[in-house]
C-alpha cells in the first residue's frame, strides 16, 4: 500500500510533515541509539552463544506456532464477527479485543488462574494427563491470548471493507458456503489475513510480561528471546543489546518479507 | 519489572499520602518544609523501609521520603544513568560494588544479611522436608535465575551440598519464585527467610540449616551526589541504629 502525494488530487498540507517526520524519528531514534551500543566487535560471539541460540529458536518456534494457532481459532472468529448478526454481537467484539489493551503480565495471570494447576481447567486437564505449566505449550497459549486480537482486528475490517456482494452473487450462482469462503471471500481479504497474521507473529515474538507469569523461564523449553535479554540485562548488559538487536532485525525481516510478498495493490 | 515498578508507585503514592496528613497534623518543626529525600532500596526490603520513611518522618518535620522499589541491577543502571538516589540500599554487594566502582557511592555499610528458606505452597501437598527432597526429578521445583543475587545463592547451597536440582523454571526475581509458589504451581521454590514471612498464609517455610552457608549481606549508602547529603547520612544512621534494626528484624532480616 504505497501512499504518494502525486496519486491524491489536493496533497497534503506542508505543516503535517513536520509532526510526522517527529513521529517517524519518535520511533527510530530509539533504535538507533541503542545500535550505537552494540558491542560490535563482539556482537557476532554474542548472539551465538548456546543460551542465545537456544532462545531465538524457542521464540520463532513458538511464534510460528501461535501464529498457526491464531489463524485456526481466528480466521472463524472474525467471520463470525463481520457477518453475523446477534444480539450481543458488539459486546462479544469488544470482549476479543481485550487482550490487545490488558497488561500482558494480567493476561498471565489470568491464564495461570484458567490452565495452571490449581486453575478452573486445571484439574480436568491434570485427569486428562496434560500438564501445561512450565511447558512449551504455555508459552504458546500466552502469546496466542496477546496475540489473537491483532489477527481478528486486522481480518474483521478487511471483510467488512470487501462486502458481501461478491459472496451474495457466488451464493446465488449455486455455490455452497465452503466453496464461497475459499473461491470468493478468503482470496478477497488475502492481504488482510496476511498482514493480521503478519501482526500477530510478531506479537507473539515480543511477548514477555504474560510468558514470564504464566510459563516461566527455563533454557530451551520457555526462555523466549524476550526473557533471555531480561536476565541477561542483570548480569551482561551487552549481550541484552546485542540480543535486542537482534529481535528488532528479525522482526524487521518478517514484516518486509511480506510486504515484499504481498500481491497486487488491486486487491486492497 | 512492570509489578515491582508498580509497587514502586503505590508506595510512593502511599508514602506521599502519609507525610501529607503527618505534615499538617504537626505543623512546622522548623525545618524547611516540602524537602524531599529519595531512597532507592531493594525489592525484598520493601516492608521493612516503608516503616522506616514513616519513622524518618516523624522525627524529621517536613522531609517527604519517596521510596523506589526494583530489583538491584535494575536500581544500579538508573542510579548509574543519573537517576536522582540519595541513598541505595542494595540486596547484595556485588551490586553496590558496582556504584563504588563509578564513584557514585562512598563507603557502604552492611546493615541487615538474609538467607534462604524453602517456600511450600499452605499443607505441603509435595511433603518437602529437606533440601535433598528438591532432587526429587518429579517435584515441580522453581528456583532463581543463577544471573540475579538470589540465584546464586541457590546455586552455591546446591554446591555445598553436593546435589543436582533440576527446576522446571529458572525465574528472574525471588518474587516470580514466590509468586508460582503461591499459585500453586510449583511443588517449592527457593526464596528468602523475609519473603516467607511477608508472603504470610499464602507460603509455607521449611527452614533450610544449609543456607548457612549461602548469607546474603545488604549494604546501604548515601549517593555520592544527593541533593540531600545530610538527611541522607540520617536515613543511613537511622537504618543502623537499633531501632531500625529492630525494625528490620520484625520483617525476618538477621544483623550483619
């Protein structure tokens, strides 16, 4: 989605560039500073180390899980809240978006009084056999709770952009429903699906404050790449910089790599 | 931490609240009124210094004492990156030797030292009795991280004893320890005497006699360039006098 000044007829008033390239360095400057102290000579020694290594694996392991999680429990979810008319539909629509302006370290808690042990699913999950606390799969659930929304939101109004006009006119051309969600609307809302899935990935990879509530942090089975530089700040500040860096770069990676994969502007 | 960067607030808030009534009920004692004297101390020691502004504020008319609660690294890196301290209390001195280090402090003095206890959820469920019982492969034990104060004392009490514990988490603060302790997550924890004590019914101690030999010792200091030089000495000396000792020993700390 390219904006130039050159496609709108009017432009833009010159006086909003200015708070916008504020706005821009706003965020940049940050980075850059921290760049500046990276301990470059070190940097590469730093970021392999084995409790390093071990924790960016764990963190894109796990992202791409909940990512997949959230495109299974999501893509439903935010077809039921942009077709769907029922009574309380709004409210439920809210409830969704919960998680996106909880303190993640709530979200944890919250999720340790649901699946822990002494929780409200705790036991029936203990009969069962499943032991969730201190797993992987904690931390998967805590970056799905966080990161859900951002798929949702981002789903939901790109179905409500696309309409239901082309699916009314498949639907009257004798297509069932499953056919008309993957022929006509998935294809419509292509862009937005990736970019909500885009967000939650990597919201899921920054995930912290519910992680360490709710999981806990052991090397290799739940110390993601965000708690590795948390602990690391106590003892070696440069290797938290340099790990920091290192999220900030992949993260970047994943978002260009979609935009750079994203098909034709037409479709938005 | 975003919890203990909360607690800070609510304490300071509290703190403020307090040397607002105490202001006014007692009226001007001659000294200046609205100064203020900032103390940057320790996690674990935030009871027992809360009792400490509020004597510190009684004897002195009009000084306000804010309070800040972090962990010690945390405390060290804003007190190094200017953080307006006039006084540090640390919860080791590998940390307050890092001020020294800078210059930012002159002469600490120990004032209280702390030792660790084994933290049960209430009845035991797990029938934790020894430190040789936290081997057991199928406890779901939760120790600190070796990187923060009290994971090396853990790790050295594991050492003497010669045995291998496996946790399923490694937490960063003795207060995430506490806190699965306390869900009932975990079957035990690894966390210090006063921790126990202030964590009340929710915990269980099983006292540790190893733990001897693992003495965490908290230094106290003014900074070197407070805004409060004086009351600052007071606070420290008000720490180190009986009376702050006593009021340290009510919350579970030994004397230095």
């Amino acid at each position: 989605m390219r904006v130039s000044t050159g496609e709108s007829a009017v432009g833009l008033p010159r006086w909003a560039f200015v708070p916008a390239a504020m706005g821009g360095l706003f965020v940049l400057l940050p980075l850059v500073a921290m760049a500046t102290r990276v301990d470059w000579s070190s940097y590469w020694s730093l970021i392999t180390s084995e409790s390093a290594r071990a924790a960016l694996l764990l963190s894109l392991q796990t992202s791409a899980a909940s990512t997949v999680v959230c495109l299974v429990l999501g893509v439903p979810m935010s077809l039921v809240l942009a077709r769907c008319r029922f009574p309380g539909i709004d409210l439920l629509r809210s409830l969704v978006m919960v998680p996106l302006v909880l303190p993640p370290v709530v979200g944890g808690i919250a999720l340790l009084y649901t699946f822990g042990r002494r929780g409200l699913l705790g036991e029936t999950l203990q009969v069962a056999g499943v032991q969730i606390a201190f797993s992987t799969a904690a931390v998967v659930l805590a970056q799905t709770f966080v990161a859900l929304p951002f798929l949702v939101t981002s789903l939901e109004g790109a179905l409500r952009t696309a309409g239901a006009r082309y699916e009314a006119v498949a639907a009257s051309l004798g297509a069932r429903p499953t056919t008309v969600l993957r022929r006509v609307t998935l294809p419509l809302v292509w862009p937005g699906l990736l970019s909500g899935a885009v967000l939650s990935f990597a919201r899921a990879l920054g995930e912290f404050g519910a992680t360490i509530t709710f999981a806990g942090s052991l090397q290799g089975v739940t110390r993601t790449l965000p708690l590795e530089i948390y602990l690391q700040r106590e003892t070696d500040p440069d290797a938290a910089v340099a790990l920091s860096l290192l999220l900030v770069v992949v993260a970047v990676l994943v978002i260009a790599a979609t935009r750079q994969g994203r098909p034709g502007r037409g479709l938005l | 931490m975003r919890k203990h960067i909360a607690a800070a607030g609510v304490a300071a808030l509290a703190v403020t609240a307090l040397a607002g009534c105490g202001t006014s009920a007692s009226g001007d004692d001659g000294e200046d009124t609205g100064t203020t004297l900032t103390v940057f101390a320790a996690a674990s020691l935030k009871g027992s210094f809360e009792d400490l502004a509020e004597q510190f504020e009684a004897s002195h008319g009009g000084v306000d004492v804010r309070l800040s609660f972090a962990g010690s690294s945390d405390l060290v890196a804003q007190i190094q990156q200017g953080a307006p301290a006039d006084v540090f209390a640390s919860a080791d001195t590998a940390n307050m030797d890092k001020l020294v280090a800078d210059d930012l402090v002159a002469a600490p003095q120990d004032f209280a030292t702390n030792t660790l206890e084994i933290a049960v959820p209430p009845g035991n469920p797990a029938g934790v009795h020894t430190l040789a019982d936290l081997a057991d492969p199928d406890l779901a034990l939760v120790l600190c991280a070796p990187e923060v104060p009290c994971g090396a004392a853990s790790a050295k009490v594991e050492e003497a004893a010669g045995l291998d514990l496996q946790p399923v988490s490694e937490e960063q603060s003795v207060t995430d320890v506490l806190g699965k302790v306390t869900a009932g997550e975990a079957d035990a924890g690894l966390v210090y005497v006063t921790d126990v004590a202030a964590a009340g019914d929710d915990v269980e101690g099983v006292e540790l006699p190893e733990s001897a030999g693992a003495v965490n010792t908290y230094p106290i200091a003014p900074v070197a360039d407070a805004t409060q030089a004086d009351l600052a000495q007071e606070f420290v000396d008000l720490v180190l006098s009986d009376d702050g000792q006593q009021t340290l020993a009510g919350f579970g700390f030994a004397g230095p």
